[in-house]
C-alpha cells in the first residue's frame, strides 16, 4: 500500500497514549467586583509528543489554563490528569516558560538557566555543561556570563526557554514565549522551537495571539472565546514535517489562515474581512 508519509506520521500519533486528560474544567476568580468565570467546561486530551498551540483573544482564559495545567492555580471544577494522576501541584518533568520572562536579575544567565537543576539539588558540574549546550542551540554563545538585565528582550527571553529545557522535560508549558519579540526574531525563535520538538517529540502546549505562529508550530490548535472562557473549535493541521517558513506561502497553510479567522469572524472576536 502506498501511505503518504504525512499521513503514517499522524495515524501514529494518534495511537499515541494520552497525556494530557482535561475534564470539565472550571475556573473561577473570585475577586471584590465579582466572580470571573476564567475557564468554563474545558474538555481536552492532548497525546504525548503532541504540538497544542491555544489561540484566542486576551482574557479568554489561556495562561490560567496553562497554570492550571502545570498545578500553579486549583481547578474550581472538574479534573486536570497528566500520565494518569490527577495535578495537585506542578507536575514533575515539566518546563513552564511564563508570559513575561521570570529572569532573577542578581543571578548570571548560566546561573538562571540552572536554576531547575538547583531546585533538585542536582549537581552543577553535571549540568552546567548542558547549560551552555542551551545557550549555544539558542543563540547565546558567550552570554553565559551576562546578567539579565545587560541582555535585550529577545535574549531574555531566549534566556528562559534555555531554563525550560534545561532538564530536558516531557512536557513543556509556554505561555506566549515570543509575544514581546520583533517579527524576524519571532521567526528564528519559530524555526528553532520547531527544530528542538521535532529532535525531541516533547509533548508541548503553546499558548499565542498569532494565527500565523499556532498554524506553523502545531499538529492541533485549540481557539478560545472568552466571557466564560471556552473551547470555541479545535483545528487539526496537518502539514508535513519538519516545517521552514516558506511553507507559510503554499495554499494549505494560507487555507488554515482563512479556516482560523473564519472562526474568529463566526465570534465576533475579528471583523469580516472585505472581498
Ligand atoms: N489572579 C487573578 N485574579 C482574578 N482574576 C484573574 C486572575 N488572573 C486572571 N484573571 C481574570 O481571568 C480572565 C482570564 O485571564 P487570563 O490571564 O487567563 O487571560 P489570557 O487569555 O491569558 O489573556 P492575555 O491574552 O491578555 O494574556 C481575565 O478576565 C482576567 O482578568
Ligand atoms: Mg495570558
């Protein structure tokens, strides 16, 4: 049987176990103007080794989803499992790079990018060498020795999911990695995230504003809607791998482009567009 290559590639991920299971989900903030329904009946599976990027507009709930996920905010309903145990608290062998860059500035970018290995009392001399490995694949050769606040944004940045990587996790949270970064820069970042997911199959949530971005990273994106946030479509891309940026001008990609901002039309989240 001739089996485009694409098409094994995705049968086998969809034998792939789950690891991620979301059931209705609740989120609520209770604040002194009133209750926020955060999340609303969030359902998801996401399979290991699988690329989810979760688009929608700000306030629809995407970062608390993510610290829901990685156990940094309690459920107000429903249940949250990764690798079959419910998430009380942050899961181990998982990397979480926040929306702002959380550098500690008194501390040099090596001794930042090992804070991880620090927290589990792992041993420096091990694990300084992977460090700068880090730095290098990352585009920081010779900062190791910097401090953060020497460095531009796009470095800083850089600096954090070199700490998320550090441990090499099975899971990793990102929370709008690249969403302060001038467009060429956001591109290289792009391709070097999609080069390190296609080395290592980390199952990866990525959390955007940018079609374009969650269209070229991710095998699914999950869009929100918000006021209560909620799962509003789930779209499966499929495009062959591994991926550069022209692949951003053939007809498929532009096809998801129209698809994704159909759905936000649909919402009332973006204006039609003429023609
Ligand atoms: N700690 C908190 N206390 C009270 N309300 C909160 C808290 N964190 C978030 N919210 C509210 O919950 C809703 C969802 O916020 P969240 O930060 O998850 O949105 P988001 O989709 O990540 O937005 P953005 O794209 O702007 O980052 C918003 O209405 C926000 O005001
Ligand atoms: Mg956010």
């Amino acid at each position: 049987m001739n089996t485009h290559p694409q098409r094994v590639a995705f049968e086998a991920r969809e034998m792939a176990q789950t690891l991620i299971t979301i059931r209705d989900a609740q989120k609520t903030y209770h604040s002194e103007r009133g209750d926020i329904a955060a999340l609303r009946d969030i359902n998801l599976d996401v399979a290991a080794g699988e690329f989810v990027s979760i688009l929608g507009p700000s306030g629809c709930g995407k970062s608390t989803l993510l610290k829901c996920i990685g156990g940094l905010h309690p459920l107000t309903g429903g249940a949250i499992e990764i690798a079959g145990k419910p998430v009380l608290e942050p899961p181990e062998d998982t990397g979480f790079v926040f929306q702002r860059d959380v550098l500690l500035d008194w501390r040099t970018v090596v001794d930042n990018v090992l804070l991880p290995a620090e927290f589990q009392r792992l041993p420096r001399a091990k694990w300084e060498p992977r460090a700068l490995e880090l730095l290098v694949t990352l585009g920081l050769e010779g900062f190791g020795s910097r401090y953060p606040w020497e460095l531009s944004g796009g470095m800083r940045q850089r600096v954090a999911i070199c700490r998320s990587l550090l441990l090499d996790p099975g899971l990793l949270l990102m929370d709008e990695p690249f969403g302060a970064l001038d467009a060429i820069t956001r591109d290289e970042l792009n391709m070097e995230l999609e080069r390190i997911w296609d080395r290592s199959k980390k199952t990866v949530l990525f959390v955007t504003h940018s079609i374009s971005e969650a269209i070229f990273l991710s095998d699914r994106v999950v869009v929100m809607d918000k006021n209560p946030g909620r799962i509003a479509a789930i779209v499966e891309i499929d495009l062959p791998r591994p991926r550069s940026l022209a692949i951003r001008e053939t007809p498929e990609f532009v096809r998801y482009g129209k698809e994704l901002r159909s759905i936000f039309e649909n919402l009332g989240i973006m204006k039609r567009s003429a023609g």
